[in-house]
C-alpha cells in the first residue's frame, strides 16, 4: 500500500492570498488527483496530475484557480490561488497503487483550509 | 453524469444493532462501486469493493452486493461495535482501477455503547 503525507496538515489563509499545498507519496505510483471536501460535503474530484505535463481539470475547475505540478512520480502540488471564504475546505491527494489484488486509490490525510 | 446518493444521515444505532446504510447510483457504462470510511482523525480508507453485478464486498464485518437491476450498493453489517462510528462515503468508477472516483455525501454514523 502507498503511504501518503500532505503539507500542511491545516492554515488558515487571508483572502486574496495563495496556499501551495504539497503531496508526497513514499513510492512510485502510477496517477495522482486533487480532491476537495467542502464542509458537510462530499468529496469532488478537481484534476488529475500528470507526471511531465498540464493536469487534467475537472469541469467547474480552471488552471488559473488552481494549478497543479507533479514533477516526478511522488510528488504533487495544488495551489489555492486568490481565495475567497468559498475556498474554505478540506483539500485531498490520492494515488492510484497496485494493492493486494487489484489497483486501489489510496488518500492522503487531507489539508484543512480556512479563508478568513 | 455519473452520480452517486447516499441515505441521509447521521444514523445513530446502539451497539450490536443491524446497520443498512443505503447507496444508489446513475452510470452510462458498467462502473466499479466502492464505500470508503473515514473514521475520526483519519484519512479516507478503502472499506470494499465490487466490480461486476452480483457481486459482494466484505470486510471487516461489513457487506456489499453490486445489484444492477436496483443499481443499488447498500452497506450492511449484523452487529455494529462503537469503533464502527466514522463517516462512511459510496462512491463509482467508470473504470476499472479505482480512477476517478465520484462519490456520495457520506453519512455519519455513531454507535453508543
């Protein structure tokens, strides 16, 4: 299984401002995607993270918003870019591994973003 | 689009009752179906799967059949324990491997002792 750290775990960020939230994977995994939780709401899929090239957005997500790196095959990062009270959430990477017997996505334990 | 509901919750039980946590779902294709857990202070853990219609995930006490006809995934489990409290989510995908996931709003059970 892969084991998956974010950074950080939580800020609290001034609107208008930028946050880089960074996803480190302690092995190679073959794809990787941004998630967002919105408070007492589901988790929503924002991009896909492409090792070498532009990330695959989500529709209702935009690159200028929230650009994504992923410069190698364990390490990602999403920035929040201008936000805004509305950005307020919980921010998840996940990887896609080979587990025990099939393909599994596995989840970081999340960045807990507050807008003020 | 795909989409997944979940039964409204929080659903509060006893210990040692029977849990249904009820799961449908909308796809063009033939998904994957999938419930995660997220238990207090954790990360989203895989709970089960199943990739083909009829049939049952199971773990840790817990049960799933993939009904095709009631496009239906409803989570089952005889006796609940108190560790069982955690927010449990239903989720799909279109394609096998576990990508892209689209999930339901979670529901939050409490188990008291």
């Amino acid at each position: 299984s892969a084991v998956i750290s974010q950074k950080p775990s939580r800020d609290i960020c001034q609107r208008g401002t930028s946050l880089t939230i960074q996803c480190q994977v302690d092995s190679q995994v073959t794809m990787m995607f941004w998630y967002r939780q919105q408070p007492g709401q589901s988790l929503t899929l924002i991009a896909t993270a492409n090792q070498g090239s532009e990330a695959t957005y989500e529709s209702g997500f935009v690159i200028d918003k929230f650009p994504i790196s992923r410069p190698n095959l364990t390490f990602s990062t999403l920035t929040v870019s201008n936000m805004s009270p509305e950005d307020s959430s919980i921010y998840l990477c996940s990887v896609v591994s080979y587990g025990d017997i099939f393909y599994e996505q596995y989840f970081g334990p999340g960045t807990r973003l507050t807008v003020t | 689009g795909d989409s997944v509901t979940q039964m409204e919750g929080p659903v509060t039980l006893s210990e040692e009752a029977f849990l249904t946590i009820n799961c449908t779902y909308t796809a063009t294709g033939y998904p994957s179906l999938f419930w995660y857990v997220q238990y207090p202070g954790e990360g989203l853990q895989l709970l089960l799967k199943a990739t083909k219609a009829d049939d049952k995930g199971s773990n840790k006490g817990f049960e799933a059949t993939y009904r095709k006809e009631t496009t239906s995934f409803h989570l089952e489990k005889g006796s609940v324990q108190v560790s069982d409290s955690a927010v449990y989510f239903c989720a799909l995908s279109e394609i096998e491997g576990a990508q892209k996931l689209v999930f339901g709003q979670g529901t939050r059970l409490t188990i008291n002792p």
